[in-house]
C-alpha cells in the first residue's frame, strides 16, 4: 500500500536503489510540520465535503497521536521509510487502516513538501531572532558597563585612534539589527500555503486552500500553482541571511580570539568558557569562539549547496532533493 | 604629494609591491561616485567653514570638471594610478594644485570608499529594476497572448498535466516580482551616508554629516561610525538578490533550451538570437540562452567571494580589497 | 578525569560551551581509526619503554575490545561525550581504570586528530576507487554491447552529427579514468603519520614515530612537526577530486533524465529504478538520476565549507573543527 | 564572410544579442594561443596535402604576422568581434583574403577552443611554479637566517611550546612543495591535443592529428573525441590547486599582519612594502600582506563559477561560457 501511495512501480524500488534514495534521516525533523500540514488539510476537505464527518475525526485522532509521540521525541516508527512523509503515511495507516489514504485527496507530494518546508522556516526564524536579541541584550548589557572604558581603533591591524568600549559593541549591535530585519523579510516569504496547487497544476476537486491556509495560521496563498510548489526562494533567503549574521558573529568571535591572546589581553574568558591544557597549565584556548569562528564556513557552504541544487530545476515543480 | 596624501611611508611603496596593490583597472568605475563624493563633502566643509568660498569654488569647479570627462567616458588620467581615489586626487591637485589637498579635511580614506560603495549599489539597483521590469512586461505580453496555448506540465521531466503557456510564464512574473522586492530592500540598505566617519572614530572638528548626506539625496546617515566604516551587508545583499534572480531566469533559459531542441520543439528562436553552423546548416543554436543559464553560477561565484573576503575582516573598518 | 585529561579546567565547561562544542555526532564515524590509531602508538610506546609488557598489554586489550564494539556497530558509549577521543578515553579509563592515561605519553591531542582523519581518508579512497571500478565495468558492458547502435551527438542540444553509443559511453570511461588517478594522488597523500609532532613541536621523549607509522602501515611520516599537525590539503584534495567526479556523474544522470523522457525517448529505466505516481499511472520518474544529478551540489558545497573553514587557521595547529 | 563563417544564421545576431553574448574583453588573453593552434592545424594540413605548399606559406605568414602583433601587446583588430577566434579570423581575412577560410578545414569552433585553453595552462602552470620556487628560496633563505631564533609557538593563538623560526619557515615550505606537485599534475592534465576530434565525432577527412600534436609539443592526444572536446577538468585542478596554494599563502599573509602587530611586534615590514597614514605617521600597515590574506577568496569563488558552470554541460561539447 504506502508503496503505491507513494508513487512506486509494481515491484517496487531496487533496494539498492531505495538505499539511496532514502532521506528519512535528514528530513525525519520535518515530521511536525508534516503531520500539521496533514491535520489542516483534513480539515479544509471535511469543510467542503471531500471527508465526511466519521472520516475528518478518524483520520484526524491518528495524526493527533502521532503528533504527540513526535514532539515528545519519538524517532521513526519505520527506520526504513524512505523519507518522512512515508513514514508518516505508512504509520497511519497501520493504525487507522485504508481511510488514511483519503489524506490523498487533493494533495500531491510537491504542495506537501513546498509546506512541510513553509513551515520548517516559520518555526524556525522567530527562534533565530530570539536567540539574536538575547545576544544584543548581552551587547547593550556590556556597552553600559563600558562606556568609559577606552580601548584602541584598528586599522590594518595597527593602532589607529582610540574607541570607547561602548561604541565598538554598538557597532555589533547595529550589525545584528539589520541581521533581525532580514529574517523578519524571510519570514514574511515564508509565511504562506502552497496547498491546493497539487502536483503543479491544482485539482480539478472543489477544494478551498484558503481554508487550509487559515487554518495553519498561514500569511496568504501563492497566486499560481506552478510558482507554489517550485519556490524555494525563502529557503535560500533564510540561509543568506544567516550567512550575514555569522559573518558579523564571526568577527565577533574572531575579536575575542585575538583580544584573549596574551599578546592584546583585552579580556580574560571565563573558565567554563575556555578550555585548558593538561600539558600546559597556564593556557585557556578560546574553543567556543573559535568555532562561532568557523561557522560563517559551514552557512556558506549550505548557501552553495542549495544554490546549485536548485540551479538543475528546470521541470517547475521544485527541485530533487532529498528533502 | 599624492603619495604622502595617500599614506605611503618615505620612498613610497616598491615597484612590485605597488604592482601588486594596484586595483585600477577594477576600480575606475567607482570614478563617478568618488567624485560625487567628493562634490558633496566640499559643499558641506563650506558650509561649516572649513572651506573658504573661494576654495569651495575652485575645488567644486575642478572636480565637477573631472566628472564630466569620466562621465565622458574618458580612460583614468594616469593608467598608473594605485587606485581610483589616487588616481582623481593626483589629477585634481595636478589641476587646481595644493588647494585640491583640502579635500582630505575631516574626511579618511575609509568613510570615502565606503560612500563610493553606497553610490555605486544605490545607482545599479534602479538600472537592475527597470530590467526586470523589461523582462516581466515580455513576459505579460507573451502570457496575454497565449492564454489559450496548452502545453504539457512536466514532474522530474516526464509529463504531467496539460498547463496553459500563460500559466507557466506568470510563474516567472511571480519570481521576478520577489526578486524586485529584494533589489528595493537592498536599495534601502544601501540609501546611506557613511560620511562623517573618519578613519573608524568621527572626527574633531565641526563637521555636518547630515548636509554631505543631504547633498547625496542619501536617505539617511549611520548611527555608528565603525558600522559605518566597515559595512558591506549591502554589497553581499546585492549579490544575494543577483543569485536568485538568476536562478530564475537560469531556468527560464533552460527551458528555451529545451524547448527548442528538435525533441521538445516547443518553441522557434529568432534568427535573430540563434547561432547557425556553416558545417551543419539545418541547425540553430540557442546560445544566448544557454549564456543566461550559465549566469548563475557567476554570481555565485561572487557572492562566495565577497562573504570569503568580509569573513577576513577584524578590525572593524572595511575589508582590505582590491576596491 | 576525562575533563583535565581532555584539557578542561577546573569547574569544566559551562553545560551550554560544552553542548555547542560537541561534536559527536559528527565525528563518532571516525572512532575506529581513533582506536586503532591509539594501538599503534601504544605498541610504539612500549617498544621504546616508556609502557611496561603488563600496561602495553592492559591497555591494548582495552582498545581491541573497545575496536570489536565500533566495528559491530555500537553507538557512542556516552552520547554525551564532546568528542569520539573523549568518548573513547573515558570509556576505556571506565574499563581499566587509570592505566588508560598513559595513552596521552608523548601524543598530542592535535597528532591524534590529524592522524585520525589520515586513516579515515586512507580507508575512504580505496572503497571510492572500488565504486568507481564498478561503474567503469558497466559502463565498459554496455559500451560492448552497443557498438553499432547510434545516437544523434549534440551540440547547444541541437542535433549535430551521429555518434555510436560506445564513443558516447567511453567517454565517461575516460573521465572516470582521471577520476580515479585523482584520488589515488588522494591516497598518497593522506598516507602519512602525523604521530610524534605533539602539539606541535614534537616531543622531548624518546620516541620512534617510525614504528607507529609502520605499525599503522602508512607510507612515511612528515618532515616537519607544524605541518604534520596543520596539514589538511589531503581533505581538501579528497573533497576536489569529489568534485570533479560528481560533475561527471552529474553530467551522465542529466542524460539519462534527459534521455528518458518521452519527447527523447532513448532510454527506457527499470522499473526498480524509476518511481510512478498513483495519479498518473502512465508516469515512470528518473528519481534516482535525478538525485546524482543534484549531488554535485553537496560536493561543491562540502568543498567551499572545509576551504573557508581552513582559510581561519593561522596558530599552525590545524583548524578549529568540530573534527 | 565572418559571419556565416562563424556559425551566424542571414541576417547575423541581432545587436544586442551580439552584445550580450560578446566575450572578446574577457578572451583576449587566448589570442596568442589561438594563433598557435591555428599554425599547428595548418603544417598538418599540407602535410597530409589537404593545403598546397602555396596556401600553407600564404596562411602561415598571416598568423606569424598576427602573432607578432599581439604578443608585442596590440589590443583586438576589432573591438567589436564577438570573440577572440572570430577576431582572428577576420583579421586574416581582411588581409590575406578568402584562402583563410582554408584553415576551417577539419577543425571545429570546439576543438579549437579547446585546445585553446589547454595551451593556455600549459603555458601558465610554469610561471606559477616558477613563482612558487622565488617563494620557497625566499623562505629558506630566512630559515638558513633564523636557526636560533626561537619564537613562541601558538595553539588557538594562545602560546604553546617554543618554536625555532626556521622551523616555522621550513612548514610553509613543505606545504609549496605539495603545491607544487599539484600544479605538475595539472600541467601533466593539460598536455593534451583534442585537435581531430572535430565539433564532437572527428572527422572524415584524413586528418593527422599526431601531426599537430607534435608541431604544439603536447604530450599526448585525447583517446576519445567527445572527451576531448568537452574536458575541462584540467581547468579545475588548476583551479584547485590554486586553492590550496592561496590558504597556504593566506596563512602566511595572516602571520605577517599579526606579526607586525604593536601587540605581537614580531616583524617590522620594510618601508617599501607597507603604507602609512597622513594623520597617524605612526602607523605602518601591511596591506600586501592584506591584500593576500584576502585573494584565497578570489580562487574560491573561481573555482565555485567553474564547477557550477561546468555542471550545466550536458550535450558533451563543452560548456558554453564566454570563452
């Protein structure tokens, strides 16, 4: 059955290929984001009759359950499913039988991957901002404290004039106010429902994706189905945007790894935030700094990674990733 | 004169080592804007009086007529010139003579090339715009008139369902349209006036920041003087709207190729915008597209250097570039 | 223990340093050539007298024991460990108590990194080499098999001039061929023995770094103690011959994408090797091409991650991974 | 002539296509090497009597004469060709008349262009290691110098062990050495003639394509005709290797900054290679050093627009660049 329902050929893959195919480690984190999208689909197709009642509240007590047993951390029922979504299909029906087929009813997997991902970033970017306005609060916390405390301007590494303490976080505090802005911009991208413009064409069926749409709290609907299921701009905005902001944390970190050598002596770290040497007792290496270093690294490599991926999408229904 | 004014050491820099540094060839474009710059400091040195009248008018006059044999299209004056700010000053004091060095007042290297910088994006944004605009209009032209044209949709290249042509080219209306957002968004980054600045730590003397500013019709100043020295979010948000908007228009151009290989043979080029083969004349080569296609990965490539270049940026005051 | 021994402060790592440095996940794949790194050098020790016949034998058999766990499959003994050395460390110390320290005579925590990832590439290139060998052998099958049979050759994707499918499938053959040389320059490379540079400088015991070299049958040791420890051009190496090869792969999956569509229809895929869709029954997918095809992207992207990542490092001791 | 000679259809591309599609700035550098191959392609055509003794002597003159005044630095015959091989070849024409066409016998626009750029490597890889070898004996002469200077040695820039200079030196040093390797086997790479294999299936003419191979010392020919005319690998691995070259360079430049630090004061730069600053005549700024620090991201971003250039390439006949 999931097989079938999953678009495979009588047979099924090669297993050698279903090895390779499979994604289910990657994207088993979508599986929240799955099954919401599932529950709200359920709902628009019990509003316009395409459910009936008996059906809408079956189908919809399953994915409710496995909803709960996900977000309590759960990992995949199945190990081997190909990717999330299978697993999720085939677990529901293990349990609820053959009606959970009907959550195919007016839906493709290209609007359900195009919202799974939707979703992955509307939850993800008020977390980022949260995480950049405990930083500048720490920001503004210190440059209170530093107002008076002078240090030196560089230029070319070089002495240049001397800057207030104060002013030099400011300057980061600044950075990250921008960095905020554009992940509010990605957010605002993300913040809407492909659902109803099926495989890439919409559906013949009466459905009513603003219902859906509403009902997943979702800013508003694409206007065409094809756009739908094939942007994936808000993904790469999200990693350009997080590009920039390790950028500036990287300076940052960069900043206290050469502001905590002997050498400057700007600052001392704090023991549980530096590590030692068990050769050389008197060192305190700057770890945690060294790696927020390294990271700008690892978000320009994901913005490569998927600018290049979705350079190959030329059929207009997203591009072929494992996930 | 124009090396101490540009900050070399007694004897100036050896031969190789200035071949090394010099950045003309790249720089020369920025000419303009420098001496905009340059036109909108004066007015505002004058205004505070650091300037006498009779300086203002003869320095104003010397550069507005170096903008006009730049804008001309003349060639640098000396080929060379380290850098296109030493190339303008040195033919400016060969001009006007020591009067010319009064332009250094209140004003470093630093917050000047940041202000080309700002120009620069400020004036390719609105030219970048009213492509797209070109392109969207064709592409409603294209849709008006083939709202009837069926043709197949494809998933992973094999068809899928039957789309109208003018379905599938709003799509690309639909992309355009979040890429020109994004290019607007970058115009409001870039729309400020570092000026003011200095080196990395303001300046002592009475200077007007907000009339240089308003001279440029800048939109706003900076509120912090190594954020403003050292800011290149702009040119990386540029870069980054450029990636996606030629993603989408890599796979518009894919699709011309594809569409006019003999196999799909959706649609004919001009003659126009072919290229035939003397050898082979029954062929007709969609090179223009497959350059579009090919684009993207330029940009990319542009992006990954400039995020590469900013990443070595620690002391606070702009990347040390070739430009 | 493990904390001083791991270079921790008194106090440790603040809990929220110490989740952000963890590294586990990511680098438990490399625990077998961390053990069976340790074994050479213990063997090395003992040999030199600086371990006793009973330590050397405690403590070998330690490692074997922990070696026979990984190799079956175990996970990490302690999830929570920072690293796979620390995880191997405490476990062993755990089982054998603090004999297990003796293991840190004379090696660096930045030796045993640097020679972890050498036996890691070493062991990776000859299973790549076997893949490679195997897609060869097909290609080779086919290429037999299909000496008559012809295909229009292409150029701009327009029909030039017909091409028996043997040239075409040959040449793949021979960019496999590089390929292959490519990574076997990898090999000779990463087969080097990093044991006995320290931290660093090396060491004032008396050790023979020879002996763990042949030991752990790599081809020589390097000449210099900074470089031993830094060195990581045979990662990148290994990453850009991953490169070129997936672009080959890239460029023969477009083709069979291409080639089975219908508008081409050269090629028709396995059933095992092609996915359907319940909605369109008559539909066959070339998924599996379709995810080679976007492959290269990861390597591309794999490849800019570690060369900016490396771009940081100036202390000479290697960079600041999370391994 | 040109035109229909170059593949244009009647009527000739439409001027902003041409323009658009212009690359003539960018393949200028290629003019030498073009006329090269050009010389080659014609001794093999009289040998093999497909040139009478009059025609080759005719042709030949023209192109030495080209070749004479490009390499004494003359700028394009005609700036609005569209590309270095039409500018050449219309250049011949005009001043020998219709015989040059002859040299479009049993040569392709792809083959020709290929062999361009391998002369183009094969030329560039001996300067770069020859620039490599002035570096190393720059390097060793300082370690020869600084047997006895002790300098700390750093782990995460916090000062570890004791560390000789030359000892420092001599790492960088066996680091050039793998470069060097590198940049051999690319030149090993590049060493290749794909003249005879025509737009992509040769030829059935009888060409000797050992003939020119020879007459261009190349080393060997292609194996195959499709791989000779779409091979760029060798492009990357130059591209690679001058990614590796540039981190190990960039590492380098970043001692060299922080060296000559107020903070570290390890090394004073020479007058000639640093530059000061008028307000601050204290300051002496390494802004060579910079400036390499900072090209690593120039390669990176080169090899990226290459590899994701190259990736779009699937009709076997190369990629379609601007040259």
């Amino acid at each position: 059955m999931p097989d079938l329902w999953s678009g495979r050929l009588p047979g099924g893959l090669d297993p050698e290929a279903r090895r390779f195919s499979a994604s289910l480690d990657l994207d088993w984190r979508l599986a929240p984001y799955d099954i919401r999208g599932s529950l709200a689909h359920v709902e628009m197709l019990a509003a316009v009759g395409l459910l009936t009642p008996p059906e809408r509240t079956e189908i919809a007590a399953g994915l409710e359950a496995l909803l709960a047993e996900v977000l309590d951390g759960a990992p995949p029922w199945d190990p081997d499913a190909e990717d999330v979504h299978s697993a999720v299909e085939a677990e529901l029906t293990r349990r609820i039988g053959a009606v959970a087929g009907k959550l195919h009813t007016g839906r493709s997997r290209n609007d359900q991957v195009a919202l799974d991902l939707h979703l992955f970033i509307r939850d993800a970017v008020p977390r980022t901002l949260a995480e950049l306005h405990r930083l500048v609060d720490a920001l503004l916390i210190q440059a209170e404290r530093h107002q008076t405390t002078v240090l030196p301007g560089y230029t070319h590494m070089q002495r240049a004039q001397p800057v207030p303490l104060a002013h030099h976080l400011l300057a980061y505090v600044f950075m990250l106010h921008r960095d905020r802005e554009r992940f509010r911009a990605v957010y605002a991208e993300a913040d809407r429902s492909p659902l109803g413009a099926g495989a890439l064409a919409g559906s013949t069926l009466p459905l009513d994706p603003d219902l859906s749409c509403a009902h997943l709290q979702l800013g508003r609907l694409y206007e065409n189905s094809l756009d739908a299921v094939s942007d994936r701009d808000f993904l790469l905005d999200y990693l350009a945007a997080g590009v920039q902001t390790m950028l500036h944390l990287s300076r940052l970190a960069e900043e206290l790894v050469l502001w905590s050598t002997r050498e400057f002596g700007f600052v001392r770290l704090r023991d549980g935030w530096a590590t030692g040497s068990s050769m050389m007792p008197q060192k305190k290496n700057p770890d945690v700094a060294e790696l927020i270093r390294g990271r700008a690294g690892r978000l320009l490599a994901d913005f490569v990674g998927l600018a290049t991926t979705l350079k190959l999408d030329f059929d207009m229904t997203g591009p072929k990733m494992a996930s």
